[in-house]
C-alpha cells in the first residue's frame, strides 16, 4: 500500500464525512438564522430561545435524511472493506 493510496482513502473519507454531515448541519443553520431574525425583530434577548427549535429541526432532518446518510456511510464502508485485500499487500 502506497501513501498515494492512503491519501485516496483519507480524502474519500473527509468526502463521505463532509457528505452525509452538510444537511444536517445546513437545516441547524437556517434554523438558527431564522430564529436570530425573530429575535432581532422582536427585541426577545433570551439565548435558550434557539436550542429547542434546532435541537427539533435536526431530529426532523435525521429522520428525513437518516437512511441515506446511513447508505452513504455503509456503500463506503462496504467498498473498502471490500477492497481490504488489496490494502495489505
């Protein structure tokens, strides 16, 4: 096994990692953006505000996109496992 073949499956990685965690991380985003305008609007100053709604919205959203992260996650991990033998040699 090559450094070239282990920068391949590092980068692979960080891909799948960066993949399957954006729209999650997306969805607490527009949440909280959402929740700061309501805030400014209103001139409400209490910081909990934000916690209850995006701790909700990711829930919604993992179980929206759960079954594809977990596909994503398990096709990689298939792939290289699959592919072991060629990693020891």
């Amino acid at each position: 096994m090559t450094s070239g073949d282990v920068i391949s499956i590092a980068r692979e990685t960080v891909w799948i990692i960066v993949k399957t965690a954006v729209p999650v991380l997306l969805v607490s985003m527009i949440v909280g953006l959402i929740i700061s305008l309501f805030q400014t609007l209103t001139s409400i100053q209490e910081q909990t505000l934000t916690f209850v709604p995006k701790l909700l919205a990711i829930l919604i959203a993992l179980m929206v996109m759960g079954s594809w992260i977990l596909n994503e996650i398990v096709e990689f991990m298939g792939t290289l496992w699959g592919n072991f033998s060629q990693y020891i040699t």
